[in-house]
C-alpha cells in the first residue's frame, strides 16, 4: 500500500506583545544613563513631550556639594569622546586592508573586555564570521599591534610578551622569564629561574625590574563605560521605620505634556494631516511617561524585596549577605523572572556598604543542618578576610581556610574554598609566602 502524505492542520498560540508592553519591557532593562540618553531623544523627536525642571522633594536623593562635584565627574565621563572599543575600531579602519579584514577585526574588537583581553576563545571568533582560523589569527595578530600596546592578548603571559615585542626586546631576558617561567615569577622563585637559565640572581633581578614595569591591564586606562556606572539608579536610607529605597530620579528628565499643542489638536482651524500627527505624537508621548512609571514602580518592587532580605548585608556587611535567587524575588513580588532580570541588569544601588551592581545580591545558597542555606558570596567574603588577616610569614592553606569556616558551623569543602579564593584572585598559599 503506497504511503499517503495529508496536511494536518495544527493550532498553535503565539504570545504577541503590544507596543505599550515592549516599550515598558525595553525601558525596564535600560540602566540610568541609557534611559536618560533615550528620553531626551524622544523629547527631540516629539513636540508633545516637555520637560519639568524638577522640583526638590523630601523623597528624593539628597546630594551634598561633595556629591554634585562628582557627579559632574562622572558626566564628564559620560561625554567621553573615545571608549577603549572606539580608539581601536578607528585604528582597523585605518589598518584594515580588505573588507574581510574589517568585519574579522570588528568580532575582535567587540570581543575585547575592559582590561583589554580577548574575551573569548578564538575558535568562537572563527565560528561566528565563518573564516579560517589561519585568517582570523592574522588578524588578530594585526589588532594586537593597536594601542594601547598590549591589547587583545588571551593571557597574561601574551600581553607582556606584546609589551616587550614592541620595545624591541624580543628574546632579551625579560622576554625569556615571561615566556618560560612566569608561574615561577609569580611565587617570586628567583632563584629557580636563574638556574633553569643559567645566569646570576641579580641578572633575574634586574630584568624583573623591567618586567613590572610593564601594563597587566592595557585597557584601563579606557574606563568611561564602568565609571559611568558609578551613578546608582537607587539608593537604600535607614530612616526610623528601617530601610527606604529611593529611585534615583533627578537624573531623569521630568516629563509632562505640552498644553500648547494639547490645545491646537483640538482647535476647529487645524489641518486634519496635523491633527493625525499631533494625535499619534500624544499618544507616544502618553505611552512614554507611563511607561517610565512603571519602570520606576517595577524597580522599586524589586528593590525593595532585595532591601527586606539584606537587612543584616546592609547593617553589617558581606559575611551577612543571604542567599538569593532571581525566582526567589519573582515569586516574592508577583513578577515573571524576565521581569526580574530586566529590572536587576546594569543597575546600581547605593548601600551603606558602598554603591554595588544588583546582580552582586543574587548567590546561590550553601545547605547547611538544620540550619538555613548560607550565601555563597558570604563564604567567599570570609575567605577573603582571613587571608587579609592571616600572617604574611605563615600564610594560611585552603586545608586551612576550611577548617575554620566549618569551625563557625559552616558546612563547606576545600574544593569550594580554593573556587572561591580563585574567584577572589588570590594566589595559593605557597605564592603568599613573604
């Protein structure tokens, strides 16, 4: 019997969104500096929309002189006319000899962090543009030639070579420690190298003097992006009652909209072309501030949740941060987790333990008997503090560090104390030793 192919109708839902909701959901997950940018746009670009000079309440964000000076600092920053990824994408235009060159180039650059490391694996870069690796390490190797020198290296060990290569001294004894022995440099076993290549101590010495000299983060002296982020979208003030959050809104513009043309849309003499265009710009206009309510309404929810589970953090610092989820925080307000998340992205909150990205609060929980999950970032705190206070002369183990965690009650494996120490880039106990 022949096989008999039909049609099947098939019904399927699709989740469409309305353009008030991806407006709300796409001024949800812009950070201060983002939304300030884009309102001021749509206040150009719509005659609806004035701005209030805004009006100094009790509620809002109290800025001494100290305060105002930096915050010009920072707008300074902000108006910064070359980030690290703009001083180098202008140097491919000029270097880049074919357009294959430029795109390859492009993936580089936008893959290159602040300190200014290649961020990811070549091989993502090759998947991503569809080239052969041979090509995109050249032109790797060409971007690597960019200011500052020293950028787009994948370690530590290739930025200093860069460094060294551009001073002309390649295959000098600087370059031969950093090539061959730098984990040894780095436990500052000099006499090790100087016997592995054979010369005197003081010969080791003196190339090192070198060796420091250079830049481990080529890229920092391109910062404007994490200064701008310095400005906190709230801030957390104990008042009688407890914790208070305040949204940060004097930095956005106050809106409202324009009676003058509120007016003229209604008035008989007016052309209906200019109604139609004056009814749409209202419209906009209207969606605008009420999204921007619901931002700041959604933000402060959230913030709010986050405030009455830190209590003790806020009081008293990381070794009392608690455990905390995105779902957590969903569930606790009444939001989906994507709601969550836009709200916590790229905003900063200022505590009285510092100004701090939000997703510094979301951690994991460590189980504990009979006791509540302990935070992870509270027990990488501690590891942090007890080597800070630990003798320089008998510096502590990991072995170590565990037992007296666990001595406070604290379940936690060695395993997890050399992650957490990793994390905190902090060299082993044996590099430690003064």
């Amino acid at each position: 019997m022949p096989l008999e192919i039909k049609p099947v109708p098939k019904l399927t839902y699709k989740l469409r969104l309305s353009p008030q909701m991806r407006l709300s959901l796409n001024l949800l997950q812009l950070p201060l500096i983002k939304l300030k940018e884009y309102v001021r746009e749509e206040i150009e670009k719509n005659p609806l929309l004035e701005e209030l000079r805004p009006i100094r309440e009790k509620s809002e964000m109290p800025w001494s002189k100290e305060d105002a000076e930096k915050r010009e600092y920072m707008k300074s920053l902000i108006t910064s006319p070359s980030t690290l990824q703009e001083h180098l994408l202008r140097q491919l235009r000029i270097r880049a000899s074919s357009d294959e060159k430029q795109k390859i180039g492009e993936l580089i650059v936008g893959n290159i962090n602040g300190d200014g490391y290649l961020s990811c694996p070549i091989e993502d870069i090759v998947e991503s543009c569809k080239m052969a690796k041979g090509r995109v390490e050249k032109t790797l190797a060409l971007v690597q030639t960019f200011d500052p020198t020293g950028v787009a290296a994948r370690d530590l060990r290739e930025c200093l070579l860069l460094q060294l290569k551009a001073r002309g001294q390649e295959n000098s004894l600087a370059w031969r420690i950093v090539d061959k022995y730098l984990p040894i440099l780095e436990r500052r076993g000099y006499e090790e190298i100087a016997k592995k290549l054979k010369v005197p101590v003081k010969r080791i010495r003196e190339a090192i003097v070198a060796i420091v000299r250079l830049e481990p983060k080529p890229g920092r002296s391109f910062g404007p992006e994490r200064s701008v982020r310095l400005i906190p979208d709230a801030m957390v003030r104990k008042g009688k009652g407890g914790y208070e959050v305040i949204l940060n809104n004097r930095e956005l513009p106050h809106l409202r909209i324009s009676d003058r043309y509120k007016k003229m849309l209604n008035e008989e003499g007016t052309p209906e072309d200019a109604r139609e265009y004056l009814r749409k710009r209202l419209n906009a206009a209207r969606s605008l501030i009420d999204a921007i309510t619901r931002r700041n309404d959604t933000i402060k929810e959230v913030l709010e949740e986050v405030v009455r589970v830190q209590k003790n953090f806020l009081d008293s610092g990381a070794p009392y941060l608690k455990p905390m989820t995105l779902p957590q925080i969903a569930s606790r307000v009444g939001k989906h987790k994507s709601t969550v998340s836009r709200a916590i992205n790229n905003k900063y909150l200022q505590t009285p333990q510092g100004i701090l990205e939000l997703r510094y609060f979301l951690s994991s929980g460590v189980k504990q008997k009979g006791k509540e999950p302990f935070s992870s970032k509270a027990i990488q705190s501690k590891v942090g503090h007890l080597i800070k206070e630990e003798n320089k002369q008998k510096p502590l183990s990991d072995r170590e560090i565990t037992d007296q965690i666990k001595g406070e009650g604290i379940s936690v494996s060695r395993r997890a104390i050399t992650k957490y120490r990793t994390q905190l880039k902090i060299l082993s106990s044996r590099s430690r030793r003064e």
